[in-house]
C-alpha cells in the first residue's frame, strides 16, 4: 500500500501488494501497512512511528508515550459537534510466532497470502489480534465521508505481554465516556464483559552439578501440537507441551541413571505451549529402559489427546551439544514437583454465563537461565477473588516444594469488565447490528482478559462494548483472517458511527 503523506491520503489504487484488491480496501490496505512493520510485543516503535507520521499528515492531534502507546483524537463531523466524545482502542502489538523449522525475520513484519476468504501469514502469526483493530481505526481517521462524533483513538503497547500500555496509558488525556473495543474475534457478538488476569512466576534451583562421566546426552522433544490462545481455546483441552514433557521426565527419571541438563516450552505466558524439550543425561546402562518408558507414555499420550491434539510429535533422540552441568538430584525432583502439581486448564465454570467457563491458569512459559529454571502462567478468571485463590494456590506450592523454589506475582493485576445490562452503547450497537446484518446480535460476557477492565476502573462511568470480526487460531502460526467477515463487519462500525449522534 502506497501512503502519500504530504497529501495525508491512501492510495490504494497504487497498490501492489497482497491485499491491494480485497474490500473494504480502505481498512485492508492499512492493514498491509501494519503487517509489514515490526509489531512484536516489546517492539512497537516501527508500528508507532507509522502510526505517527499518519497523524501529523493528516493534522490530528497525537500523543505517544516512552511505552509507544499512542493516541490520536480526530474532530466530530459536521452535524455532530455536539455528540459526546466517543474512545476506540485496539492494541498495536502481536505475538510472534513462527511454525517449526520456519525461520522468520519479524523486524521486517509478515509476509501475507490469501487462501479463499481467509487471509493468513507464510509460516508465522498473522497479527490480525490486534492490527485489524488499528487499521479500522485508521480507516475512520483517514474517512472524509463518515459521519461520526468527536474520536480519541488508543493504541495500547505490550497487551500481549500483560497489559503493559493498557495500565501505562495516560487517560487524562481523554475526555470520552463511551467506548468501542476493536479486540474481539467474532462477528456475530457484541462483547458486553470480560475476564481479567494475572500471571506468576516460579523459579526453581539448578543447584548445578557436573554430570555423570559414562551418561549419553539425549534431547527429549515434544510438537505438533496446535497450542492457542490460553482464553479462547482453552476449555478444548489441548496437550499443554510443558505438562507433558513434565510427565514423561518424572517417567524416565523413575528409571534411574537420568540428569537433566536443560529445559523448554512455550513462547509466551498466554499461550497453551505447542512445543517442550528437554536435554538429559542417561547412564549407558540405563538407555533402553529409559526409552522404553518414554515411548510407553507416549503412546499413551497419544492416545489421551488423539482428538484434542492428533499431531502430537514425541522425540528422544541422540544429541551431541555439549552438556558441562546438570540439575542435582533434588533440584531435579523439586522442578518436576512443580511442572506437574501447578494447576493447568480450566478450573471453574461460570454459573451466571451459561457454556462460559470461569477461571483458568495456563502454564504458558518454561526457560532455563544460569540459576536454573523459571515458569510462567497466567491465571484468568471473571471473579477477581477466585483468580487470586488461584495466584494463592501457585504460592503455596512453591512453599511446599521447598528451598530453592519461589513464586511471585509478575506485571498486573488486570481487572475485569463487568457487564452492564443498562449500558447505552450495547443498545445502539444492537440496534446498528440488526438494521446492518438482518439479525440480531449475540451478546456476549468472554471469558477472554482484554485491557478494557483498565479503562472501566479508572474512567468512572465509562459505557463500553466490543465489536469482533471474524478471527481464527489467534497466537499460533495457523491464524487466520475472515476478510469476508472484515466486509461485513465495516458497514456495521460506520452505522454505529453514524449513530453516536446523541
């Protein structure tokens, strides 16, 4: 997509790119933009600046942070002057994740391709969570010909990372007391309320020690499997890569003669992991005992989660990188106490939202650094007292595993959004959503953590609601776009624009 700057308009006409001939081109082609620079969580500026020099082109008034968060407030139109301010938010960042053996350079975006209706990325994430929000945004800052109040659009940093923009942002700077979410990811709701979370982290000891002289070095690999986003796809009750390499560690362990030199898994706290590894030591005389019971409990693995995962991979193969230290005996005992006894998955249904599921943790993340080895997971839930009995829960454990093992809190503590069944804005998007698609909305209280309970806590009376389109295997490399549902989507934000009149 070609942006001329000095004439503050796009020009999609001019473009060559991917997307240059699907509708709505005026958000497709903003969307081509984002998906060409750097939006790693972390890695924002690329995104920002872009988002930056749109404003100044255009003459709107912009705001940015040290965080990258942005925001860009754009006047009312003719008519509707008077109407009261309305905020947008979306959230720059994307999770970064490549399928494996893809080697990808994300400094430089994705690469996008178009299968049918669907848009997807070669061999990574897409980024459509959030950058389809932007570009609608952006493509109601760039309009001349919709109607619509006074805009404080609000780009938030880091939301895949715990929320990190969405709590730094200044809202002093905004005036408005409705809201529209862009994070959503269907189109047939209206987002109404939400969960919130909160992550921990455990670390545990390597309390290192040099390794047996007569073991051989083995590399215990587990892939395959689909992962997801730890809100949306939890309760399919997928293979979580951690727990399982945990399983069949405390396996090949019981067969005595093993050292664990290194551990893996995952790519990020709100993620289900997809992939788990594990470098041991194994005494000559112990090999084909321990392979024996590796591929014992694989099979049964396989068949445990031959609908939920059916591509599950599961590994021990020679290795020659070089091992120089291992885990002691107890350190070993202790990690494999902890990778197994934290709670995974849902944990409480939701008794007021009838299908919704309440609370769950999702054991995200495992690396090992010099001290030894850290987990993150990332408790969701929409009562706040049960998502801390959880937090309470992975404390204690942590105690009961004993020296060498901490826990603590990590980033924020992000509140949910409560639905309210007055909210005005949820009215007229109703009334919007069945003059522009001929049925009547879902409304919908997710289970999902988004960044909007930061807003409704800290704005006092802040009406809100989401609207989704359509998105699929969001933080995984098969993520997917609707761009159908994109078309759909997009008369229905411009009539409920147009609508904000009073």
């Amino acid at each position: 997509m070609d942006v001329d700057l000095k004439e503050g308009r796009v020009d999609h006409a001019a473009s060559s790119g991917v997307l240059a001939k699907v509708e709505p081109r005026e958000v497709m082609g903003f969307f081509e933009a984002l998906s060409a620079r750097h939006r790693c969580s972390r890695h924002e500026k690329d995104a920002a600046d872009y988002v930056a020099d749109f404003a100044a082109a255009r003459k709107l008034v912009c705001h940015r942070d040290a965080l990258q968060n942005i925001i860009v407030k754009k006047p009312a139109t003719p008519g509707y002057e008077n109407a009261p301010t309305v905020i947008l938010h979306g959230h720059l960042d994307m999770v970064c994740k490549t399928d494996e053996g893809v080697s990808h350079d994300f400094t430089k975006g994705v690469t996008l391709k178009l299968d049918g209706d669907r848009i997807r990325a070669e061999g990574t994430t897409l980024g459509a969570d959030n950058g389809l929000g932007i570009a609608y945004m952006l493509a109601l800052l760039d309009s001349d010909d919709i109607p619509h109040p006074p805009l404080e659009c609000v780009m938030t940093a880091m939301e895949e990372m715990g929320k990190v923009g969405g709590d730094g942002v200044d809202l002093s700077l905004l005036s408005g007391k409705r809201m529209i979410d862009f994070n959503w990811i269907e189109e047939n709701q209206l987002l109404a309320g939400c969960s919130g979370d909160v992550s921990c982290r455990i670390d545990v000891d390597a309390d290192w020690t040099a390794p047996v002289a007569s073991g051989e070095t083995w590399a215990l690999e587990i892939g395959g499997l689909r992962g997801g986003h730890c809100e949306f796809d939890i309760h399919f009750e997928r293979a979580n890569a951690i727990v399982a390499l945990g399983r069949l560690l405390r396996r090949a362990m019981g067969q005595g003669g093993v050292e664990i030199a290194r551990v893996s898994g995952g790519v990020q706290n709100n993620v289900i992991p997809a992939e788990a590894a594990a470098l041991i030591r194994i005494e000559g005389g112990k090999v084909e005992a321990v392979r024996h019971a590796v591929e014992t409990l694989a099979q049964d693995l396989r068949a445990e989660f031959r609908l939920a995962d059916p591509d599950m991979r599961i590994t021990l193969a020679l290795s020659d990188l070089p091992v120089e230290r291992v885990f002691s005996a107890a350190a070993a005992k202790r990690l494999l106490g902890v990778m197994l006894l934290l709670p995974d998955g849902v944990q409480t249904q939701n008794l007021e939202v009838a299908g919704n599921w309440e609370t769950s943790n999702n054991i995200g993340l495992m690396v090992t650094n010099g001290a030894g080895v850290e987990i993150t997971s990332t408790i969701t839930s929409a009562v706040t007292s049960r998502k801390h009995a959880v937090l309470d829960r992975l404390m204690l454990i942590a105690e009961l595993a004993g020296e060498g093992v901490r826990a603590r809190q990590i980033g924020l503590d992000a509140p949910e959004f409560p639905w309210n069944p007055q909210s005005r804005m949820l009215a007229i998007a109703k009334e919007s959503y069945a003059r522009v698609m001929g049925r009547k909305p879902e409304i919908l209280v997710s289970v999902c953590s988004l960044e909007l309970g930061m807003f409704t806590q800290r704005i006092p009376g802040l009406d809100t609601i989401g609207i989704g389109t359509n998105l699929f295997d969001l933080h995984s490399p098969k993520e997917s776009m609707d761009h159908a549902s994109v078309a759909r989507v997009w008369p229905l934000i411009k009539d409920v624009m147009r609508s904000l009149r009073n």
